[in-house]
C-alpha cells in the first residue's frame, strides 16, 4: 500500500518510482495499492500498467461505510460514456456536458497516445494545455495515422463553438444530432487505437 508517493519528488525520481520500483514491486509478485490525490500521476501509472491489469478508481464522499466509487478503468473510456449517455437529452445542461466531455476525450486522448505509444510520460507542462498545444505530442507517436488529426481537430473545433464565448455571437447549445456524430467519430478512433492504448 503506497500513500502520495511523489509529493516532494522531483521529475526524475518521480519517473523512477513509476517506471522502476513499481516495475520491481509487480515482477516480485506484489499487489500494489497506490493512493494519490493527483490524477496526472494516477492517469500515468494506469496508463503504464494498463497491460498488466492496472485499474483505476476514483473516489469521493468518504463516509463510515467507505468511499463512494464515481468510476473506473481509463479515463478516455468513462469521457466517451458520458457522451453517449447525456448526448440525446433534452436538457440542455446534460448536452453542454456531453460537450465538455467531447473535448476532454480528444485532449486526454493524445496524452494517452502518447504515454502509450513512446513509453514517455507527459511532462507537466501539458498537465492543463488545450488541444492546440498538446496535438505537438502526436508527431511523436508512430502508431498514429497522421489523417486522423483532422477528425480530432474537427471535434475540437466543434466543441470549442459551443464551450468558448464569442463576443459576435451568442453561444449555443450543441443539438443531439451534431453530438451523436462527433461521438461517432470518436468511438472509432478509440476503437482504432485501442490495441496500442492496451485496453
């Protein structure tokens, strides 16, 4: 059981833990239980070990009975679900969540890519960059087609129309239709990477 290892670590020992004594732990037999409050490193563990059966829980509202579980397993996956579950509502609320949620998938998916694809970690410098930063990572992947950045771009555009204010117009609320196309799009892309991401 490993409590916030990595508070007061510095870049290259936190890249130790995650990719040698973790490594060492697991090829000694161990069951390993890391608990940490910072989803950067949780993503990036996961995302390491996802082959060797790594999951993910995150967990809130702790009572006497123990923690509720919000969800599990990648977070580019849960993204995708929460699409498809709020994409054909009638409230308005849950389709502009069904947005969010659009971009985050595209964002979180070239991270996952990423770590996936080089074995690298993503430095913390993208931790919070937006899509037309992060998409530099993808030109360091081999296993992506470069045609597919135009799909993750259209969506990104898409999502940005109808999340980001414009002072010339009024911002609108994507209609299910649009959404249920981009979320489409998505799936198969997911579905297209899924054998390097390891799910």
């Amino acid at each position: 059981l490993i409590d916030d290892p990595v508070q007061s670590m510095d870049d290259e020992h936190t890249e130790a833990f995650k990719k040698q004594v973790l490594e060492k732990l697991l090829n000694e037999g161990f069951h390993i239980i890391l608990l940490t409050h910072m989803q950067l490193l949780a993503g990036d563990v996961e995302g390491l070990y996802r082959r060797r059966g790594a999951a993910l829980y995150k967990m809130s509202q702790y009572s006497r009975s123990g923690p509720a579980i919000e969800w599990k397993g990648p977070g580019i996956g849960r993204l995708l679900e929460m699409v498809r579950t709020h994409k054909d509502a009638t409230n308005d609320e849950y389709r502009k969540t069904a947005t969010l949620n659009l971009r985050m998938f595209v964002e979180q998916f070239v991270k996952e890519l990423y770590k996936a694809d080089t074995g690298n970690a993503i430095s913390r410098k993208y931790e919070d960059k937006s899509w037309s930063e992060l998409k530099a990572l993808l030109k360091h992947c081999n296993s992506f087609d470069i045609n597919d950045e135009a799909k993750l771009e259209d969506t990104c555009n898409f999502t940005s129309k109808h999340l980001h204010p414009d002072e010339r117009m009024p911002r609108t609320v994507a209609n299910s239709a649009q959404l249920t196309s981009h979320y489409a799009t998505m799936s198969e892309i997911l579905g297209k990477y899924k054998p390097v991401l390891g799910f």
